[in-house]
C-alpha cells in the first residue's frame, strides 16, 4: 500500500468557510465564531495543516472578510505548506469552486473540508488522502446511523422503516482526484450539499472510509455545545 509511504505535501485542501451560519442563530459568519477562544476556521486549518498530506490550504472567505481571514489564519499553516484565501461565493457550491479554481497546478489530490467541522483530526486528513492516493478517484468519510430511520409522509405517517445497516452518515473531508472533482464542478447543475454527490453525478465510483466523532458538523448551538466538551477534554 503506498499510505505506507505517504507523500509529503501532495495534497491541497479547499475550505468552504462563507456561510452565514443561520442556524447557529445570529452572530456572523459561523466560521468565524468563537469556540474556546479560536475561531472554527483557524481550529479547522490547524488541523488540516497539521497531516503531513496537506500542502497547500484554499479558504473561500465570508464576504467582505477576506482580508482579516488571510490575515488570522496566516500563523495556522506551517511553511512549506500554501495558504490562499479567496472570496466565497452564494452557496457552498460557488465557495468550493472558487476555492477549486485557485489550485495552484502542481496537486492533483484535492480534498474538500467544511469549516463547520472545526475539530476534524488530522489522522482523518490523512486517512482520505491516503486512499485517494491508493488509486480511489473519490473517497469519503462516513460513520454508521445510531437512530432508527424512517420513511413518512406528508401527514406524518410513517411509510416503512428503512434498513439502517445499508446507510451512512457522511462527512467531510472528502478526497477526489482533482480531474474528477474539476468535471464534477463544470457538470454541476444542481445545488448539491457534498461533492461527492457531484462526483457520482458523473458515474464515478465513490469509497468509503471511516469517520470520526471529533468531525462533527456544527450546525445548531447544541453542536458548539459538543464541540466545547470535546475542546475540554482534548479533541
Ligand atoms: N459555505 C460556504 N459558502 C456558502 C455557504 C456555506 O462556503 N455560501 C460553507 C460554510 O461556511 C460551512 C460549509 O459550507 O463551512 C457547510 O455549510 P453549513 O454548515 O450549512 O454552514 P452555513 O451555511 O454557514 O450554515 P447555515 O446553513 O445554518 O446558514
Ligand atoms: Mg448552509
């Protein structure tokens, strides 16, 4: 297996941070909220800069935020890893491409990493990157439903109860092959909330990889909760 023998570097990491973060409640762009005293984007960057795949990091910025980005996250990447910080776009989707289009050429492994998940582990960075590198054009990291899962209708009857062992919760970050997620992106039509589904737009095999806890989405005051704790005790 090449993960024996990893390349140091060979990775870029596109980090969709323009979000308003709505359902966090009111408070700015979410990633640039408070958790134990860093913002969730510097605590994502951090982290992603830290695995050794990880070569250059693209942030795509909240609006009218670009330049106090760059300048917060520029002691978070350790040199000789890249940091650029673009401007975001309306959706996910327009940050993720923008963020794609300011790759400097020489990575042909691009993963892609949502500054909500501010506690991602650096081990997991390389767990995605690794497979990619193994010859999976698009990889993904996933963890196994807890909950009972149920189909309902309108009315709030339920339909049937879906088989939970077949389903996955999926995660981020998510590694292409940089030629397959540069395809998906120009066949992109509609609003997608992962890339991965753009990718299997295209037919493409996507592989699943083990996720982590520590990557949770924060997305409603519950997850900053979570994510204190998990800050507290070490993540
Ligand atoms: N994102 C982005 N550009 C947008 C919208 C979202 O870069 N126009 C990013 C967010 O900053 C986040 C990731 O995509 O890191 C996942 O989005 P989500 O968790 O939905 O964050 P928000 O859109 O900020 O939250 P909300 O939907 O509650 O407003
Ligand atoms: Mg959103």
């Amino acid at each position: 297996m090449t993960a024996q023998h990893p390349l140091r570097g060979d990775v870029a990491v596109l980090v969709p941070a323009a979000g308003m973060g709505t359902r966090l409640g009111p408070g700015g762009p979410k990633a640039l909220r408070d958790l134990g005293g860093t913002s969730l984007l510097a605590h994502a960057v951090r982290r992603l800069s830290r695995a050794d795949a990880v070569g250059c990091v693209v942030v795509a910025a909240p609006a009218g935020h670009r330049d106090e980005v760059a300048a917060a996250l520029a002691g978070e990447v350790a040199a000789p890893a890249e940091l650029i910080v673009v401007d975001g776009g309306e959706t996910r989707q327009h940050s993720v491409a923008a963020a794609l289009a300011a790759v400097p050429p020489e990575f042909g492994i691009v993963l892609v990493h949502d500054a909500a998940r501010a506690l991602v582990p650096p081990s997991l960075v390389q767990r995605v990157a690794a497979a990619v590198r193994d010859g999976h054009d698009a990889v993904i990291p996933v963890l196994p439903l807890v909950d009972t899962v149920k189909q309902v209708d309108d009315s709030g009857h339920v339909i049937g109860t879906v088989d939970r062992s077949v389903l996955r919760a999926v995660q981020t970050p998510q590694g292409f092959r940089r030629s397959v997620l540069e395809a998906a992106h120009r066949a992109a039509v509609d609003a997608l909330t992962d890339d991965a589904g753009l990718v299997e737009k295209l037919g493409v095999r996507v592989m699943c990889v083990p996720g982590s806890e520590a990557a949770l989405k924060i997305t409603r005051p519950h997850d900053l909760a979570v994510a204190e704790i998990l800050l507290r005790a070490g993540a």
